[in-house]
C-alpha cells in the first residue's frame, strides 16, 4: 500500500499483506489517521499466475480472488466509509483489464476477478454515489510492465508481438498513459463520470 502525503511530494510505502483484511484496516485507518482523511483511493494490486483451465487449483484460485477481488472490496470499504463518515465526498478507482471485454487466453482465474471487479465497481456507484463518491474502473490493455517483460522471457515475445500488431496503434501502452487516465478520472475534469470502465488498451476493445 501507498500515501501520499498532501504538500510535501511524498509518498509512504508500507509492504503488507493485502488479503489479511485485519491487518488492511489497521493499516489503512493507521494511514488516514495520519493523512487526515481520503479523497482518492486505488486498488491497484493484482497477480495473474499463468495456468490452464483444467489445472488451476483450489488454493490458487483462492489466492487470485483473495488479492484481486477480495482485497480491493475491502479496501472500498475502507475508503468509502472514511469518506462519508468525514462528508468528504472522494473517488475510488478500481484497475481492472482489457480482457473483461472479450474472450482471451488471459489465466481463467485473472479474468473472473476482474471481471468481478467490474461489476463491483457498479454496485459500488449505485451505493455511494448519493454521498458524492464516485467510482471508477480502468481497464488497461497490454502494458510495458515487469510482468510483461516476464513474459516474454517465458518465451511468450512472439505471441505479445502479434497481438501488438492487431492494436490500432500498433504498439504496447506504456504505464505513465494508464496513470493519465487515472488522474483524470479522479480528478474534477470526470465529475460526472461514475460507474463505468474506462478503456486504456489503444483501441482494442473496439476492433
């Protein structure tokens, strides 16, 4: 988890375990406590271990859900309830992916979370929209990050080449255009935007 801390450019780290929800909420209230309240916050976390269908286990599906899905409900909750308890109306963002609109080859288990994570992203509008919190998904396509890197030393690189080439821009997005997006939408630039996916995949959703 990340704060930042208003005027002074920095940003706190603390490295937890994200699924314990006790110990979310310790931190996290640990953290306001010292911010003086939320107006912004972002589930972010995400892990997508690669494995067939037919081979993903119990536990490994469980771990998935648990840090996708399970973590960012309870950090919602953690905001949302700040927030309003504070009459502090703020914006949660939700990082979801461009595989919830469409069939792909994407770890079963990573997009079922996901795609949860969209629907949660509705109810979470509907229900905090009449204390002025708004509530936001963005869904990044294909991504120049450590994990995509990794992928291609997996030996994954002509696959990821391929599909590149099918994009309408032709190339992968770079991390700081997915945090673009974020800043809009939690800026007052998105005031009337609540509840929706935002798309930030270079036009693959739409081919």
């Amino acid at each position: 988890t990340a704060s930042v801390l208003p005027g002074t450019g920095r940003v706190d780290c603390l490295n937890i375990d994200i699924t314990d929800a006790d110990t979310l909420r310790t931190q996290a209230g640990a953290a306001l406590d010292r911010l003086g309240g939320v107006d912004i916050w972002v589930n972010n976390a995400g892990i997508a271990p690669r494995r067939g269908v037919l081979d993903i286990t119990p536990q490994e599906w469980d771990a998935v859900m648990s840090v996708n899905l399970g973590a960012a409900l309870t950090g919602a909750q953690i905001a949302a309830r700040s927030m309003i308890a504070a009459d502090r109306p703020g914006v949660i963002l939700n990082i979801v992916s461009s595989s919830v609109h469409r069939m792909s080859a994407n770890p079963a288990h990573y997009r079922a979370s996901k795609a949860g994570l969209a629907a949660l992203t509705q109810n979470l509008a509907v229900e905090l929209g009449r204390n002025g919190i708004r509530v936001v998904a963005i869904a990044p396509g294909l991504t120049a990050t450590p994990l995509v890197a990794s992928l291609r030393v997996d030996g994954l690189g002509d696959g990821l080449d391929e599909f590149v080439r099918r994009l309408p821009l032709r190339r992968i997005g770079l991390p700081d255009e997915i945090a673009r997006v974020a800043l809009f939408a939690a800026s007052d630039l998105a005031s009337f935007v609540t509840g929706c996916v935002l798309d930030v995949d270079g036009g693959e959703a739409q081919k």
